[in-house]
C-alpha cells in the first residue's frame, strides 16, 4: 500500500519497513545543500532561474523550493528556528552574490564588510560597532568563526558568567514563530517534519567561539577548549548544566508550541569523532557528556512522541553503545568513510536501535569527485545495506558541498528513484 510523505517517515523512525525509503534533502542544517549547488541544479532541471534563499548562512545552505523537493522525491522538511547562526532573524531577505556570483536572499539583518583581498566579514546580530565574528575568504564556500575572547584567567573562571549571553530561552516572538510554522508545515504539506533545535549540541565547536555573541568571553579558542576538559572539567560540566536548564527549558517551550506535529527533533550537532578514531575518550562521553544527553532524550520520550536526532561526524564506533543508553533515537550522518564505520557492520549491531539518518553516499570523495557511475553503485550498496527493516531515512553524509558536479547529484537521486521503484 502506497503511504505519504509524512506516514512514511513515521514508519521508518519506528522501525517498521515504509512502502519505499523515506528520503531527506535539505531539512537540516546537516544534511543540506550549498546554495551555490543547488542554483545549478535548478538550472539543470529547468527551473526558473531564480536566487536562493539561503536558509542557514553559517555554511551558506540553500533553501529547497517544492519544485525541487517534488522532483527529488524528498519526504522531511524542516522547521527551522527564527533565528540563526549570525543572530538574526531568517527574514525580509535581501539581494545578495555568494563569491562565486551565484544570486541568492541573505536574512535582512544580515550585516558584512568585504576587505581589500575580497574576504567577507559578517558582524554577530548585525551589529556593527563590534568585531565581526565570522569571516568568508575570497573564492570560499562557508563562513569561519573568527577568534575574538581576550585571553582567559584560569584563577578568574565562571561558565555561567562567560557563556551567560550565548544560550538563552526563547522569547514569546520565538515560540509563536514555531508554533505558527508547526502549524503551515502540518497542515499544508503531507512530508515528515524534523525541528531544527540544536540547543543540546554541547560543547558544539561551531557554537563555543560565539557565532551570534557580541563580545565573547572565557574559554573559546578550540585548542584550549579541548584541553578544559581535562584541565578545568568543573567549569566544563558548569556550563554543560546551564546548557541543559536552558535546552530542558526550551523543549516545554517547544512542545507546547508543536504538540505532536513534528516527527523529529535534533537536539545536538556537536562532533565527537575524527576520520580515524574519537575526538574524546569513550570514558570523557561518559562522564562529561552522556548524563546530559540522557536527561534531554528523557524528557522528550517522557513528554512527546518525537524521535531525538543527533549529528555526530567521524570515527565514533566505540561511542555508539552509549548513545543508545543515552537514548538517541536517530543517528547522523553515519559516516561510512571514516575509521570502524563500516555499514554492514552498523546495520546489524544497531538497525533496531537507532535510525540511520544519512549514510547514503560519501560527500568527501564520490559524490564531488567520483563518477556517476560510481555514485550509483555506492548509493545502490548504501540502500542495499540500510533499509530493510525501515529504520534508515536516506541522505548524504553530511551537506553537498559547492563544486560538486550536478551530473553526479542526478545520478545519485536517479538510483533513489529506481530503487524505490519510481522509474
């Protein structure tokens, strides 16, 4: 029996086996497209050529349009906050080039300067009587947070004070911004829903410099931000306390805001794992980590039928255990390419445990710099491998750089479709 978008998704993070697998493009900020891409897509599937909105500037992401989503066959869409990683809300869109000229709508408070070698500097909440925080070099793809905390203390350290200006509860105008798109969302489209959230991604090394803070503070330059960890671990696990408050506070907000609308929910984007091995010991999960993730997975099993997703890149093989008793629902990107991350070898340890969000074809090497025959053999073993059972929502590992050949894109969502029976 044929199922729809949404009762597709439903019966996949649930383990059962969906009519065809469900398919995400775009509804994250982790398993996107660079907008610059996706402008020459739309051109090659002779669309309208018309700007992107790029919905998650940080990495310069692009908006998926229906168009695009019916002709890719994509069952989730995200919810995404009002606001973003620069601080600002994602509306009244203005003109704006991305290096390569591609025309896309940049968010209204979107505020930059250009110096003279062509690198772009954006200012956090578009205030522009601070240091800019982020930096896009001439010829870039995505934007770099820029170092600006003075130089710690080690005898003058408070978490709650160093980071009280970065995570924050949502305000009223937040809240009924969720509630409203949870509502368009259900109600005037048939795809799964996921929220983008994030506001458990501990320790998430793309948010410890401050992307949207005005004047930084404490502990943020990333090598000495993995040396806390061992050096000042109660200041650490302070601000991990805080963190989690603030998310457990955040998700009531959420809930009462979306009841049961949405399907999803990603709660976490931080990475613990490299292309050989993990960025931390399992032991430092463990005692650092897993008792919040655990505390923020229980609340949302507690209280709602959402799925919990997390976004962890890299060799993570020995962490894999503790994220199921930690109660993660959802996994992604599943990156295959990296140390101990073998498919097969994930699929049977854990294809009744987790829900394997991605994984369906690498974004390092094949999908930018393979053939489109290879593209589709690696996405036919990846469906292969990965859906029975349901359990698996497909994606790429990870977003789809710029550059990357569109031959190759269509050949990956061609194989989709013929697997999935729509050719």
């Amino acid at each position: 029996m044929s199922m729809k978008s949404r009762e597709r998704v439903i019966a996949a993070l649930n383990h059962r086996a969906p009519d065809r697998v469900p398919v995400d493009f775009g509804a994250t900020g982790q398993s996107g497209i660079a907008a610059s891409t996706l402008y020459r897509l739309r051109k090659a599937l002779g669309l309208k050529e018309t700007p992107v909105t790029v919905i998650e500037p940080f990495q310069l992401l692009g908006e998926l349009d229906e168009s695009v989503r019916k002709f890719l066959t994509v069952d989730v869409i995200g919810l995404w906050s009002r606001g973003n990683l620069m601080g600002v809300p994602n509306e009244g869109w203005k003109p704006w080039k991305l290096p390569d000229g591609t025309p896309v709508l940049m968010a209204g408070g979107f505020k930059y300067r250009v110096d003279e070698n062509g690198t772009t500097y954006a200012y956090p909440q578009g205030d522009e009587s601070v240091p800019p925080s982020l930096k896009l070099p001439a010829g870039g793809d995505f934007f770099d947070n820029i170092e600006r905390a003075p130089a710690f203390d080690e005898n003058d350290l408070d978490a709650r004070r160093d980071f009280g200006k970065l995570f924050s509860v949502f305000s009223d105008e937040d809240a009924r911004h969720i509630e409203r798109e949870s509502h368009r969302l259900f109600e005037e489209t048939e795809y799964g829903i996921i929220m983008n959230f994030g506001g458990g991604g501990l320790g998430d090394v793309a948010i410890v410099p401050g992307p949207w803070e005005k004047e930084p503070r404490g502990i943020r330059r990333l090598d000495d931000w993995y040396v806390a960890h061992l050096l000042y671990p109660e200041y650490i696990l302070e601000l991990f306390r805080m963190q989690t408050d603030i998310a457990l506070k955040n998700l009531a907000i959420i809930k009462e805001a979306v009841g049961d609308r949405i399907q999803a929910i990603n709660i976490s984007g931080t990475d613990f794992g490299g292309q050989n091995s993990e960025l931390i010991s399992p032991e430092l999960y463990r005692t650092m980590y897993k008792p919040f993730h655990k505390e923020m997975n229980d609340w949302v099993h507690r209280n709602t039928s959402w799925k919990t997703h997390y976004h962890c890149c890299g060799s993570i093989a020995r962490l894999i255990d503790d994220f199921v008793e930690a109660g993660i629902d959802i996994l992604n990107p599943v990156q295959c390419s990296a140390l101990g991350m073998d498919p097969q070898t994930l699929k049977k340890r854990y294809g009744d445990k987790l829900v394997f969000w991605g994984g369906g074809v690498d974004t390092q090497k094949t999908l930018p710099f393979g053939t489109p025959d290879q593209v589709r053999g690696e996405v036919r073993e990846r469906l292969e491998v990965f859906s029975p059972g349901g359990g698996f929502v497909f994606n790429t590992i990870h977003n789809i750089v710029a550059k990357t050949p569109v031959s190759n894109l269509l050949a990956m969502f061609d194989e989709v479709k013929t697997f999935n029976g729509l050719k």
